[in-house]
C-alpha cells in the first residue's frame, strides 16, 4: 500500500487498493490486498469461490491472480477483490 500510495492517482489507476484504504478509517487499520500466496492459503480452506486479484504484480501490465492455484492476467481484466486483515 504504502508503495501503491506514492502514485500520482494512485486510487483512479488502483481501485482495488483503494477500496482496501477505504477500510481503514478512525481507529480501524490494517486492511489490504492479499499477496498471490496469501490468496491461496484462503482458497485452500474454501473461503473463496472465484477468481480474485492478488497485490501481486507479474509484470508492468499483468498481475497474479488466484482461485486454487494462480496465474498471471492482464491488469485491465475484471476479477473480484477481496480486502483481508490480520488478527
């Protein structure tokens, strides 16, 4: 995030993080974009039921997304996301 945040519109070109910045308010931090490893961990126990973006980048155009297992896509295309927090 913090990376992500040093982007001249950073929250028009990274929507998926901003939603995740929208979260931490007040008092309330902590919640980000899970990294592609991450995001398979949650798909093993079955919290998740579809494709999702990861915060994990392949290249300047395509980042990893995961269902099981990940593969890398485009950055245009629309998967959901889902914002996670550590406890």
């Amino acid at each position: 995030m913090a990376v992500i945040k040093k982007i001249s519109g950073w929250k028009d070109l990274y929507p998926a993080f901003a939603l995740c910045d929208a979260l931490n308010t007040g008092s309330v931090t902590g919640w980000y974009l899970p990294a592609m490893y991450e995001l398979e961990t949650i798909n093993r126990v079955g919290i998740i039921r579809d494709w999702h973006w990861s915060s994990t980048e392949y290249n300047e155009s395509e980042a990893f997304i995961s269902y099981g297992n990940s593969g890398d896509h485009p950055k245009r295309t629309k998967y959901e996301v889902k914002a996670v927090h550590r406890f």
